[in-house]
C-alpha cells in the first residue's frame, strides 16, 4: 500500500466492491461538500522544522488515551452502517484494533452489539446523541457500560443532520434491519422524546459522567471557548471534528483549528483530532500541534470494504510504520514528546 495519501486509493478500491449508494452515502459531505474537500489540504499545507542532535535510537510510537495504553496514537472514529461495507462490519474494525493495539469508538447506532465488540479485547468507547428527554439515554449507557466501554463520546455538533444532496437511490433505501441500531429496543425511536436533543448544554457533560461512571468526551468542537465551557463542564478529553464536514459546510478545517482548542482547553484534558488525516506526516503535526489521539473516520470504512479485518490491520500498521519513520526524522523520540515548534508556523 502506498504511503502517499493512505485511504485515497482503497476509496476508488472499494467503489468497485460496495453498492454505490452506499459508496456515496459514506464519500459525500454536506451540501456543496467544501469543507470535506478541503480537510486533507489543511493538513498538507503544514511544514516542519526537525530537530536535530536528538537520540533516536528508539523511537516510541505508543501513548494512552484517558487512561489506556494503546501502541499508536491513530485510532477509529464512530462511523455508522460498517456492516454495509463488510459483513463482519464492526466486529472486523474491532478485531483490527485489538491486533494493532489501538483503541476505536463505536457508533450508538452500530450493527454490531456492544457485547461483542467487547469479547474482542479491543478498548472501545462510545459515540452517543443524547435524546431529547434524557432519562431515554440511560438503557444505553448501561448496556455500553456493562459490555466494557472506557468511556463516552458526546457527539455535540449534531442537533440536527446536515443536508447531504443525493442523486440516485439512497443507502437507506433498501438497509437491512440488523445493520443499524442493533444495540437499541426494536421500538426505539417510537416514543415522544427520543429524538436527538436540540438543547445540549454543559450540564450534559456532567449528567453523562454521573449516569455512566465513565469519562466524557466532547466530540465536535472547533472554537477554543467552547474548549474551555467543556473541560469547566468536567469533559475529560475534547474532540476537534468538523463531523467529515458532513454537517455544517463550510466548517473551518480541523488543522487550522487545533492549536487554539489546545491552548484553550489546558493541561487538564485531553485533545484529539480527526478529518482529512490521510498521511503519517499528517499524524505528526496533529501530535506537534497538540492532539493525544489522532482519529480516522473514512479510511478504515475503505479498507473495511477491500480487505475486512485485514485491511484495517494493513491500514493501522502503515500509518504508524510511516509514524514511527518521521518522528526520527523530526528528532523525537516518542508520539508523546512531540514539541508545538516542529511544525513550522506561517
């Protein structure tokens, strides 16, 4: 697999394997799609300034995420509809992390139970909407907790979808039952109040922690005083996304908006990044802009799609290989000791 632009090919790849609606639901972004097109750019436009006269003798890939030690900081995004990739769907994705020693997050809406995924070894987290009445949540982060997550994923910029313009036959158009949701009673969404919530708020955060016992994260900030209102709230970690620029087009690329969230969000939590990350270079300056964990949204559905279990484990270990080659190169020996001054600022 070649390095250059890790994902790009397994997408032309996988057109050739999946239903196009399917194809199309998980490439497209919302409305015109500028800031889907837009996220790998952000990243590509950032330089180095290595150091130099460092030992790098060994140099250490691994860190931990809130606590777990994992052997990369590249790690899987909540995606949904993985079993319309691949038959093993989920279970494949959870199997490859556990096999590259990295951690994923499950999306609440997965086709494959919680109990599984947690039979594979692999640290998970979920990604969840809170419902508009919130008691209605609860059975899920029960269930979660029980089956093992490490912690909860707060999805924040969704109140509601972002318009996405098909042409042609849609994914759910003819969506099999058991590769969606399957973690909710088979009535969920029938009853007043469990649609998303349109009025989230940073009591949320702490409501979460009390309900589950686990850490919350914020996934979907982009401004740095949103940053601040949620570490005040007690999120554990925050998560700049623009979603894969599915929701709000036009949304400012993750790159350009990390060092900010970073700086905001202080020495007390933990910061991560996903969108358009396509490169081992792309990892490096995520980490020297301040992100613990890196995450990957389309990639690993691409390569879920072209070689299931494997091609997810294939996916992981380049990316870190490649990781593990360029923190030499910058002079540092370790993804956790990656100085803000190695990416050369405009």
């Amino acid at each position: 697999m070649a390095e250059d632009r890790f994902g790009e090919t397994l997408e032309e790849q996988a057109r050739a394997v999946v239903p196009e609606p399917v194809h199309r639901y998980v490439r497209q972004g919302a409305r015109d799609g500028v800031t889907t097109s837009e996220a790998t750019d952000a990243w590509d436009r950032l330089r180095f300034l290595p150091q130099v006269l460092r030992d790098v003798t060994d140099v250490d890939t691994s860190t931990t995420l809130l606590g777990t030690h994992v052997q990369t900081p590249v790690a899987v995004a909540p995606t949904t509809l993985q079993r319309a990739l691949h038959p093993e769907g989920e279970l494949a994705m959870a199997r490859a992390v556990a096999a590259t020693g990295s951690l994923m997050v499950l999306s609440s809406n997965a086709g494959t139970t919680f109990e599984e995924i947690g039979a594979t070894g692999a640290p998970w987290w979920l990604q969840m909407y809170v419902t508009a009445e919130r008691p209605l949540s609860e059975p899920l982060v029960r269930r979660a907790v029980d089956a093992g997550a490490r912690a909860l994923v707060l999805t924040a910029d969704t109140p509601v979808v972002g318009t996405k313009y098909d042409e042609g036959p849609t994914v759910w158009e003819d969506l099999g039952a058991d590769k969606l949701r399957v973690n909710f009673p088979p009535d969920h969404g029938e009853r007043p109040g469990e649609e998303k919530a349109r009025d989230l708020g940073p009591q949320d955060v702490e409501w979460l922690a009390q309900v589950s016992g686990l850490p919350v994260v914020v996934k979907g900030v982009l401004q740095p005083g949103d940053a601040r209102r949620c570490v005040q709230a007690g999120a554990a970690a925050v998560w700049v996304s623009n979603h894969g620029g599915r929701q709000l087009d036009r949304a400012a690329a993750t790159a350009d908006c990390l060092a900010a969230v970073v700086d905001a969000a202080g020495p007390d939590a933990e910061v991560y990044v996903d969108g358009g990350v396509r490169h081992p270079a792309h990892v490096l300056a995520a980490l020297a802009l301040g992100a613990r964990g890196v995450f990957l949204g389309r990639p690993p559905l691409w390569a879920l799609a072209v070689g299931g279990q494997q091609g997810v484990t294939e996916l992981l270990g380049g990316l870190t290989s490649g990781l593990e080659d360029y923190l030499a190169l910058a002079g540092c020996s370790s993804a956790m000791l990656v100085p803000r001054r190695v990416v050369a600022r405009p």
